[in-house]
C-alpha cells in the first residue's frame, strides 16, 4: 500500500492523464480515459476467408461437431437407471434439444425439421436427461477442450483473469415470477457471465434483478470447475464497493474494476505516521486505516472467508446479513480491508494505462459475449416464456452451451486458416490483440433445422481424445477432484511501527470436506435430499453409484 502510494505520489506531475487538485464539487482527482485503440486491418479479412472456405454453416452443425469432438454430451445423464434408446439416435435427439433451448426456439419449431425425430420423442429425452448438473457439466467439457486445442503459438500463454457482467433477458408480462429491473427499464431475469479473454465463458448464473450482482461475481470465481487458473476478475462499476475488494481480498483474488467517478474516490493513509508523507496526492487522502479492527477480528473475517470457499454458505447469503446490520464489527474490518485495497488499487490503476486498457479489453469481451445473445437466443424474439425458474435456467444453460460451441469451432477454424502458407506472418501485434473467437458473419442460425450426421466439417486440427468418463466435480463447490484440499487465508504480520498489514498466507486442512462425486451421479441425484445415502452398484454404502456415458465419442 505504502509503495503504490509513494510511486504515485512521485509519478504524478509527469502523467497527462491524472491530475490532483484543491476538492472541488467533483472532485479532487481529474482524470482522462484512454484513447480507443486502433482497429486491426486484417481481422476483417480473416473471418471473410473462413466464411469463403467453409461457406455459411448451420447453427445445429456447430453444434453437432463440437459434441463429435469434445465429451461434452457425455455430462448429460439419464435420471433413470435405464436407457433402452439407440446410442445414434440419442446423441442426435440431445442436440436437438440443446439447440431448441439454446435458441429459445422450443421443442415443438424444431422437431418439425428434418431429422427424423418426433416432437413426442424430444420431449421424453429431455425430461430424462436434460438437467442443471448436466448442462453444467457439458459447459465445463467444451471449455477444458477449448483451452486444449488453442495454439500457443496464435493465443500465446493462457490466462488467468476474467471478464464478469449480466444481460438482461425478457420474459412476458403475465409471468409471475418476472421481475422489474430499474436499469434496464423492463421485465426479466438476469444472466451473470464470466467470460475469459479467449471468448470462452467458465461460468454462468441465472439470477432475479434483485440479486446481488457482486456477490455473483464471487460465486462465479469460486465455484467454475474448469481448468483455469482464475486470478483476477474485470468487472464494470458493479464491483467497486468497499465490501467488493474486502471479501476478494481475503479469497485470494484480485478485483479489477472499471471506477465510476473515479474523480471522487478518497485514498486512504496506511497509518497516522503517513500524514505528510504524500504532498502530491493530499487532496484526495483521508483518514489513515484503522488496523485495530481488522486485528481484533481477524478470526471471524477468515471464517465468514472459509464458508465462502468451501460453500457452506453463499455470498449472497453473508452479504444481506451484513447490510441488515451495518455496524456489525466484522463487517466493519471488512470495509477496512476493501478500503485498503482499494487504495492500494486505485493507486495502481491511475498512474498505469496499461492496466486501464487491460481492465477495458476485458470489459469488451464480456460485452462482445452479450452481443451473441441477441443472435443467437432469437426464438420468440429472445423473451423467455415460461414461468418455471428451472425450465429459465435450462435455457439459459443451454445457450451457454451453444456459444461454447461456436467459440470451440471458430477457433479450430482460426487456427486452420492460419496454418496456411497464404496467412504465414500476415497478422500484427494489434491483429492477434483483438483477435477473438466469437464471430458469426458464417453462421446461419435461423431456418429449418436439418441435421445430418455423416456430414462434417473439414477441419484439419486433430481430434480431442474421447474421456473415459465425464469427470469428477466436488458436490459443493464444483471445483474438480484434485485441487488441494487446503484452505489459503492471510496472516496478520505486525511490522516494525506496529502497523498491521495482509500479507504472506498459511495453510491448513479442511475436516469434513464436500464428497466427491461424478457429474452423472449429480445428474441423477439432483433431487435427492443431501442426507440420504446412495449405495454404490460395486457395493459399500457410501460410495455414489456410477453411471455408463449413453454413448461413446465420435
């Protein structure tokens, strides 16, 4: 905090961009945003390439052959212990679902295609085998396989921040359960999305317009059970509070806002000691932190964090709990650690435009994702019809899945197309900056649907390996089977002017951790009250029973 503080104090009359002055009405920091960035020239020509190549392709084939070549259908299990359907026909009646409820079309405009499917037969699969967990479980499947199949060499790295915002989706009128959103001006739901630089989403929550979008930023971060190594979180002006970079703090993660009026935000001292320390920047410096409180209850703020990570309790749930009574001691130290950080934040953010343009790229991706939305969730004119919250959630989930598809096909295209001796150095460090999977100029989503199995795309990247299974997920926390169960939190450590200050972490195990089940025993057992036992088909009474995926990979 000290250092980001001195290195802008001393930086400051040499930025163009930051000025501190006298506290005026608004405000004493004046700031100026960063200059749009210039569009790439050869990005344009590059999707215009891959649509001659492979021509205007059919939403329902995106679909079919990312699920030819990831596991991601191998998620959706049955709730029964029986399944007579041919293995064929099952995978073409469960792609048609998800397209059905990924496009908001509905079963009945769909099983009026061409594919030899009755409407009566589609809605049967789909009470059997499309659930939450399933879908959940299909996301998780095609995003592992995107980030497996990019080319270090285009994409560079992976990396380890997300882009996280809501869309509002509409829903008719008569709906009981719609709500009004005061932002958006109308009636619907809100859809959370965390979205990686990539275009790839790791996440997404279905959530009333009252929800605290902050706490599903949080959720989001904690509860993905991807491969990503999340790390750090873009989000809009949603996630500036105090209590926002408090609770983030102390899980481990870095908040990474865009600040609305930022010319009004105070910087606060690290200790009364730090008076005059600041010349440059005493017009916006206030009160030094009080880490008194942080101290002397420290213990509480690492449980409240502890039940956030393993799931014992919700975001939310800490959240309304706080705010009902604001002068709650725990609460209290937890503003200060967000006020801490977020000094130490804004601090940073000011004097570093890299930083600013990062923060703002991220942004785009989640809103590039949005815009998706719109021409993919067309059925009905993208208004959600039913007033079942599970039966919103599926559609919601299956959309995900269906943009997932697209982001995994357009890459394998992106890097097919490269490969290719006419686009060999072709692309600038400004090209591969803004280059992005998430295009449909050659996607004809409407029409009728006519799905043909023999027919593929002639994709010349190598096929995923088929999974043996679809993977284990934690019941709780969906994180996979694997991470460490350990719990990291920060250590108060006393410094020499006995100031105290978060900083190096200690481990310690967790008792009684979340079971670990396969995704199809959660499928399976999705209604099944958490205190039952479930016997195991090789025996021992503890122990989930296991399922056989419908059918093997393409």
């Amino acid at each position: 905090m000290r250092a980001e503080l001195g290195a802008l104090d001393t930086a400051l009359p040499k930025l163009a961009w930051v000025s501190i002055g006298a506290r005026q009405r608004g405000g004493a920091i004046k700031f100026t945003e960063p200059e749009a960035q210039p569009e790439p020239k050869n990005l344009r020509r590059l999707k215009k390439a891959i649509q001659r190549k492979w021509g205007t392709v059919p939403l329902i084939d995106i679909l079919k052959e990312a699920a030819l070549r990831t596991p991601m259908l191998k998620a959706l299990a049955p709730i029964g212990t029986r399944e007579a359907v041919d293995e064929a026909k099952l995978l073409e009646r469960l792609l048609l679902i998800a397209y059905a409820y990924g496009t908001n079309s509905g079963i009945r405009a769909v099983a009026a295609g061409d594919h030899g499917h009755s409407e009566e037969e589609l809605r049967y699969t789909a009470r059997r085998y499309l659930t939450s967990p399933g879908l959940k479980g299909a996301q998780v499947a095609i995003a592992n396989a995107t980030f497996a199949a990019r080319s270090a060499s285009i994409r560079g790295q992976g990396t380890t921040t997300v882009a996280s915002d809501s869309t509002h989706f509409k829903a008719w009128d008569r709906n009981i359960f719609t709500e009004w959103h005061s932002r958006y001006g109308g009636r619907g739901i809100l859809v959370y999305w965390h979205v990686e630089k990539g275009s790839t989403a790791i996440h997404s929550q279905h959530l009333t317009c009252t929800a605290s979008e902050l706490a599903a930023a949080i959720e989001g971060m904690m509860r993905h059970a991807t491969t990503m190594n999340a790390e750090g979180n873009y989000v809009d002006s949603h996630g500036q509070s105090e209590i926002g970079f408090g609770l983030t703090r102390l899980l481990g993660y870095d908040l990474l806002p865009r600040i609305k009026q930022i010319n009004t935000v105070k910087l606060y001292r690290p200790g009364r000691e730090d008076e005059d320390t600041y010349d440059n920047l005493a017009d916006a410096m206030t009160r030094p932190i009080r880490w008194d409180v942080i101290e002397n209850n420290y213990d509480q703020l690492i449980k409240y964090a502890t039940a956030i990570r393993v799931g014992t309790a919700s975001t939310e749930a800490i959240l309304r709990r706080f705010t009902r009574t604001a002068s709650h001691p725990v609460y209290q130290a937890m503003l200060e650690v967000g006020r801490a950080q977020k000094t130490f934040f804004v601090a940073r953010y000011l004097r570093d435009r890299d930083l600013q343009r990062e923060i703002q790229e991220g942004l785009n991706v989640v809103e590039g994702w949005n815009g998706a939305n719109d021409v993919l969730f067309f059925g009905k004119s993208g208004e959600l019809a039913s007033n079942r919250r599970d039966q919103q959630e599926l559609s919601v989930l299956a959309l995900h899945l269906l943009q997932a598809a697209l982001v995994y096909v357009n890459t394998l295209m992106i890097q097919d197309m490269l490969a290719t001796p006419e686009w060999d150095g072709v692309l600038t460090d400004e090209d591969r900056r803004a280059l992005t999977p998430l295009f449909w100029m050659h996607i004809q989503p409407y029409g009728e649907v006519r799905l043909n199995m023999t027919s593929r795309l002639q994709l010349s990247a190598p096929l995923a390996p088929a999974a043996a299974s679809p993977g284990l997920v934690t019941q709780r926390t969906g994180r996979p089977r694997g991470r460490s169960n350990f719990i990291k939190a920060f250590t108060m450590v006393s410094t020499a002017s006995g100031v105290s200050r978060l900083a190096s972490y200690r481990r310690w195990p967790i008792r009684n951790s979340a079971r670990t089940w396969p995704t199809s025993a959660l499928s399976r057992c999705e209604k099944t009250s958490s205190n039952r036992r479930i016997s195991s088909s090789s025996g021992g009474s503890n122990s989930p029973r296991s399922s056989t995926p419908p059918f093997s990979n393409a």
